[in-house]
C-alpha cells in the first residue's frame, strides 16, 4: 500500500459535526491535534504564513524528542491560540486536505479546540467583549456617548486603562464608531427597473454589516451610489444580526446559530425573490458562502442564501461580463496599493477588485497578496500587537515601494492596519468601493 505526496485533485471541505458530543471531546481534541501536528511536523510548508506554524515548530524542536510526542498537550493550547483563521494554510499551502486520506484541514481543527476552549469556559471577558460587535456598535453610536468613545480611543490615558485592564494594545488605531449609522441613513433607489444578466441578478439587497453600519457608513452609502449609477434597484436587509464571524473565531457555535437564525430566513425570502444579496466585507461574504452551509449542511435556506451572496466586485465585474455596467469614469485614481484580504481570498473568485481597479483609466494597480496580520480581533489585542505588526511587515514595505496615491483593501480593519504599520504617508486609505465612487466621478 503506497501513500500519496500531496493530492491533485480539488480541494474540498467537510460539515463540521459540531453538535456531536465527539466534537467537544477533549481527550478525542488532543488525539487529533497530535496526529495533524505530526503531518505538519513532516512538512512545514506553512512556516511563512503565520505565527501559529512557528509555534508549533518550536515546540517540537524544543521538546526532548524532538518529535510531536515531546510535547506536553497542555502547550497544544499555545499553538491553537496563534491561530486566527485565516484559512490560508488550507487553501494555498497544504498538499494533504480532503479528499486526501490524511484529511488535513488545520482551520477547522483548530476551529474546534477553540470551540472546547469557550465550552469549558476558558475565554475571557475581553475576547467575548471584542466579538460582540452588534452589542458594541450600538452601545457605542448612540449619540453624546459616541464622542466620548472616540475621544477615549484617541486618549493616551484612557488607551493606558484600556491596554492594562482589557488587554487592548494601547498603540492600535482602533476604528472610530459613527452616530449617523448606515441602516438609519442608507436611502436605496428601488425605482430603476430589473434588468437580469446571464451571470447576476438585476436587483440587489444590501446586508450592511456591523462594520459598516457602525464604524464606516459610507463604504455602505458609496454602493449605494455605484448600484444607482448602473441603474440597479437596491434594498436593504429588512433585518439582520452580525454575520457570526467574531463568535466563530471566539469559538462560540452557539452564537453563531443564534444570529444565522436571525439573518437566515430574511436572507432566504430575498434570495428565492431573485436578489443579489451584497456584502462590502469580506469576511461576511464568506461567512454565509461557507462557514454557515458547513455548520449547517442540511439547511435549504442556508444554501439559497450562500448561492445568492455576492463580495461588491464579484457583483460588479459578473455585471461587466453581461454587459450591463457602465465604465464612464472620469476620475483617473492615479497609483492605488491594494491590498487583498485573506477572506476575500478564500472565495475563490479570482481578484475581482484589481480587476475593476485596472478598467479605470489613468490607474495602476499594485496588488499584494499576502495577510496582513491583523484578522478581526486578534491584532488588537495586547499579546499578539506585536506579532501582528511583524506579520504585515512585508505588506507594509511592498505596499510603501509603489509610492501610492491610495492605499486600499476590501477588509477596511486591514486597511487601517496597513498604514499604521506603514508609518508617514501621503497616500489616503480608501476602500475599493470609494475608489469606485471617486472614479465616477459621483
């Protein structure tokens, strides 16, 4: 019996069995992480990726052994710790994820140590305060309580406070939270008629997103723009819950399924009407395309929603090709660093957003593919700031070497943190729908 180096065929991904009483097993958690660390051991392809690899590595290196057996179960939790999934070792890096006979697929195991972490517990206030973005955001726009937020995340004082008693690293540039949110103020235009295309539907429904509803509402405010510029009917979710994201990289399944049972049948109705349901983050998108349908694998609705869910320039670009968008711009962008997300990556789309980028006249495009460091929550956090800054180091540098006019990624956190690590710039942060808007001319 041989086994094979490395598969060829397309990657694929099973339903996570999360409910079963075998998922939250710990001693079954451990026997598994062993033997996948063991393979990892064998190849070490994903060193340069992240942090994670390396502490694991290390580990093993240290042990006694010098072999996975070496190390004490209880530093497993170190390596699981490192890990943000980012997904990037599973879909760039690894030779042995399904249907390969070893099975490899290190997000979601590690997915699940996080999720027998929270189940025993072991997940601090802070964590579970940064991953309740809903509850934060609408805590934190209310108005007069707003000002003071912003004022108190600008405050080398209350920066100190924050850093020593929650753990929020005082030098992070946190993103300011807006009275005026996204859902309260977006005034979609209905009153163009459908034009459907061979690849996209000619109607669409915004699903806002807790970061644009609350910390960004205009990213939300220029799609509105480019969708009536195209003549496309937009909408907006009647209702809707935070995605789930933060909860799933907390490892809290059961939030998860508590909002997708909020968002879910609102999400369905529009689908099976014939909308495109569009979300101007990244992680959002991939939350419903993936994560969702497999936690949920027998869920009608779900699927109908992950088949209906758009990223904007997956949208926009499919509406190229049905020859139904307008490409009248009349703002040259001049150079535009972009960045792309490892979110946005893993859709499988290919780099729509450069694509479009690249149609404007008067625009050259730098694209860096590679993560950034920072993920949602994780780089705000005091004990991985730095590792985060060390991760986006070469994303800085490469995206400084173009001497941009704007520097740009889908994941506007990313964003952010790309130019504080770049330090003095000229260059203006943008996220691509902007750039979208300002070539326009709108």
């Amino acid at each position: 019996m041989t086994v094979r180096e490395g598969s060829l065929e397309a990657p694929t991904r099973h339903p996570l069995d999360w409910k079963s009483a075998d998922f939250y097993d710990e001693a079954k958690l451990e026997k598994e992480l062993e033997r996948v660390f063991d393979i990892c051991h064998g190849c070490r392809r994903c060193v340069n990726l992240c942090t994670t690899f390396p502490t694991l590595f290390d580990l093993i290196d240290e042990s006694k052994t010098m072999e996975v057996d070496g190390v004490a179960k209880q530093d497993y939790w170190k390596v699981v710790d490192q890990c943000y999934l980012c997904d990037m070792c599973y879909m760039t890096k690894c030779p042995y994820v399904p249907p390969h006979e070893w099975n490899v697929d290190f997000p979601h195991l590690m997915l699940r140590a996080k999720a027998v972490k929270f189940k025993k517990g072991e997940v601090s206030f802070r964590d579970k305060l940064l991953s309740s973005t809903d509850t934060l955001g609408k805590l934190a726009t209310i108005p007069v309580v707003v000002q003071m937020v912003n004022a108190a995340n600008k405050s080398g004082f209350a920066r100190g406070l924050m850093d020593n008693m929650l753990g929020v690293h005082r030098e992070r540039v946190l993103p300011e939270y807006d009275s005026a949110r996204f859902r309260a103020t977006a005034r979609p235009d209905t009153s163009f008629p459908v034009k459907d295309g061979k690849n996209t539907p000619g109607k669409v429904a915004i699903f806002s997103t807790c970061y644009v509803n609350y910390n960004e509402p205009g990213i939300g405010h220029d799609l509105l723009k480019i969708l009536a510029h195209n003549e496309v009917p937009a909408a907006l979710v009647e209702k809707e819950a935070c995605c789930g994201m933060p909860k799933l990289e907390l490892g809290d399944l059961e939030a998860v399924e508590r909002n997708k049972e909020i968002n879910i049948p609102v999400l369905a109705k529009l689908a099976r009407q014939g909308y495109a349901i569009l979300a101007a983050v990244p992680s959002c998108t991939l939350m419903f395309k993936q994560e969702l349908p497999l936690m949920f694998p027998a869920d009608a609705d779900v699927r109908a929603v992950a088949e209906a869910m758009f990223d904007p320039f997956e949208y926009l670009i499919l509406r190229n090709k049905d020859g139904l968008l307008k490409t009248d711009f009349k703002q040259p962008l001049g150079k535009v660093s972009y960045h792309v997300p490892c979110h946005l990556r893993v859709q499988n789309m290919g780099q729509k957003t450069r694509e479009l980028l690249e149609m404007i006249p008067g625009t050259r495009v730098t694209t860096i593919e590679r993560c950034s460091g920072h993920d949602g929550t994780w780089g705000v956090k005091s004990e991985y700031f730095e590792q985060s800054m060390k991760i986006g180091r070469p994303v800085f540098r490469q995206m400084a070497e173009a001497a941009p006019d704007y520097i740009s990624s889908d994941c506007a956190i990313a964003g952010r943190h790309i130019k504080q690590g770049m330090g003095e710039t000229t260059a203006q942060k943008q996220h691509p729908v902007t750039l979208i808007r300002i070539a326009y001319g709108l």
